[in-house]
C-alpha cells in the first residue's frame, strides 16, 4: 500500500508603521552623517531607520563616496541575531499638507530577508535633493519619513493538524451596535435639535458611552421619565457625529482627511465632547487638530485649547511655539497669538518666557 503523507505551510503577515520624523532638517550640511530613529516594534522584532540627507557612502564599491545629491534611507533590524525575519517593507515622505493619507516617492514591497547577515535594506538613492524640495514635505525645517513594515511568518504542520483547527471570525459587536443606528432597531427616545432635526436613539447606549448622559436618563432628572429630549446649543451636524462615535467607536470617513471641513469639526465636536464628558472623543479631536498646528493658527489653537480645558492640546501647541525662537518671532506678529494674550495674558508672557530661555 502506497503511504502518503501531506503538510501545509500557512503564510500570515503583521503589518506596522513607524512616522520618523527628522526635525532641523537644515543642520546636518554636506556630509556623510546619518539619523537614526528610535527602535521600535513591529511583527515581534526590533526596527530602526537610519536617513541620510546627503547620502551614504557606496562600501560594495570602492568606498565611492555618497554623491551628495540623493538622500539615502534603510531599515535595520536590531535584534537579527536571534534569526532571520521575511518581511515586505515601504518608505515614502510624509506630506505635512495630508498627514493622514498623503504619501509622496513611495519606494519598496519587494519581500526581502533579514539577516545576521545582512540586517539592513533600503534605498542610496531614495530622493534626489531637487525632488525633496520641490516635494513640499519639508515644513517648518522638518521632515517625516513614513516606513511600512509587514512581517511574514509561516507555520508548518500536517493536513490532518489543520482539519482539526476552528476558525474564529473576528468580532462582530462594533458592527451590530452600529446597525442599531442606522436602522433604528428598538430606539426608545427621540433626541430634538432645533424645530425641524430629530434623531432616534437608545437610551442605554447614550448612557453607556456618557456619565452626563446617564445621569439624565437613568436618574431622578425629569428626562429620566420622558420618551423625547431636547438638546440646545449643539449643532445638528455636530450631534449627528457624536451618535456615530457612540454606537461606533469611530469617526466619520471624512473626519480623516485634511480639510477646513474636518478641522472646523474636530473643534466643535472637541466641545461637545467635553460637554458630555467623553474623554477619548475629545482626546481624538485634540490629536487632530495637533497634527494641522502651524504659524497662523497656533495662537487661535492654543486660545481655544484654554478656553475648553484640554491640557495636552495646550501642551502640543506651546511645544511647538517654543520649540523654534525664529518661528515663534512669527507667531508673535499672528493675530492669533494677540487673541490669546488678551484672553490669557499670564500664559502668553509665560510661553514668552519659554521660547527666549535659552
């Protein structure tokens, strides 16, 4: 009788995403010198990205020097000498105009192995000095370099091993808690905005996700006892977002672009976040509005950072300011910054004294 036997290799991957962000990007002039990223952790293993601005010198060839014209950019990995690691990798310049989904010069995915070896892949030649700065990725002297790592792994075993095994699907909760909103299954109250908006919802969710909301639908308050509320000073737009995040954990897709639109709304929703006591909302507004921060609208960011209490948006806008003497000579003369030390005269003479410390 014929014996035959049978196995299975099963191929999965663990993708991540390192921003290394290079600021003063000026400084380092017309040399062979490199900037290392912090390590970090993607697929179980330890990476690095070392940037060259003026590039790296050619070793395999002579020692032929770097030719200055071409930045050159690798990934390392930190801990080869616990093994060879298979992963597809991707670099490309982070545009400071998108930072969500602009992606320029995106260089990779070829699958390559890691070794003791050779513990390091990338590019000489990643971009030539004219397309860097014709790319419009370099802002305020500061560049972020994007770098996308998927981790390959395999497990062997025999055919009878995976007969034996029951596949999971991945949780369904976020998705079905959702539905209840866009189909109103069940809604037990109706929210009123204005004369003419109203919105069905579920009492419990709404408690649920909001202590403020809890307290008027699960205590002794009127609203407890009634099947309709009325809701005042928040916009029915505004409102309209709040219910997605509470049924779905998340923001609307256009929430993740870079618009006046999505900016205008972080920072109403950032209002009635804090309203409704809904910290991770607001947090996610302020991560937002963080990452737009620029000359002319700190002072108005910072300002309104104050105004609603939200200390770690506060603390990213006065780094900022502080962070370069020259740039913040030109938030000064902002009309942004005036509003501020009106409204706020110790902080802005305490942001003053920070920036012209040293």
């Amino acid at each position: 009788m014929e014996n035959v036997t049978a196995s299975t290799n099963r191929l999965s991957s663990v993708t991540g995403v390192h921003l290394f962000k290079i600021a003063g990007h000026s400084l380092i002039n017309g040399t062979d010198l490199y900037i290392m990223s912090k390590t970090f952790r993607i697929g179980g293993h330890d990476w690095a990205i070392q940037y060259y601005p003026y590039g790296q010198k050619q070793k395999d060839d002579g020692n032929k020097e770097a030719d200055g014209e071409h930045a050159s950019v690798f990934l390392y990995l930190m801990d080869a000498a616990k093994g060879n690691v298979r992963a597809n990798y991707w670099f490309s310049l982070q545009d400071p105009a998108s930072p969500a989904t602009g992606e320029k010069n995106k260089r990779g995915g070829g699958t390559t192995d890691f070794s003791s070896k050779v513990s390091a892949w990338g590019y000489r030649k990643f971009v030539s000095k004219a397309d860097l700065a014709a790319s419009g990725c370099i802002k305020d002297d500061c560049l972020v370099i994007k770098c996308t790592i998927e981790v390959i792994t395999s497990e062997h075993f025999d055919d009878h091993g995976e007969d034996a095994v029951v596949a999971v699907p991945p949780s369904e909760l976020i998705n079905n808690v959702g539905g209840l909103l866009d189909n109103g299954l069940k809604a037990d109250m109706t929210v009123k905005i204005g004369l003419f908006k109203r919105f069905k919802v579920h009492a419990c969710i709404l408690a649920a996700q909001s202590p403020v909301f809890r307290a008027q639908l699960c205590g002794s308050m009127l609203e407890s006892r009634r099947s309709s509320i009325r809701i005042k000073d928040v916009d029915a737009t505004v409102f309209e977002v709040l219910l997605h995040y509470m049924y779905k954990d998340s923001l609307p897709a256009f929430m993740e672009e870079s618009t006046e639109e999505a900016t205008n709304m972080a920072q109403h929703l950032l209002v009635t976040a804090d309203r409704y006591a809904i910290e991770r909302l607001k947090l996610l507004c302020a991560n937002k509005l963080s990452k737009t921060l620029d000359v002319n609208n700190v002072g108005f960011t910072l300002d309104f950072a104050e105004r609603n209490n939200c200390q770690q948006l506060k603390d990213c806008c006065v780094k900022y300011m502080v962070r370069d003497r020259k740039r913040f000579t030109e938030i000064m003369k902002t009309k942004g910054f005036m509003q501020l030390t009106q409204n706020y005269g110790s902080l802005g003479s305490e942001i003053i004294d920070k920036a012209f410390a040293n």
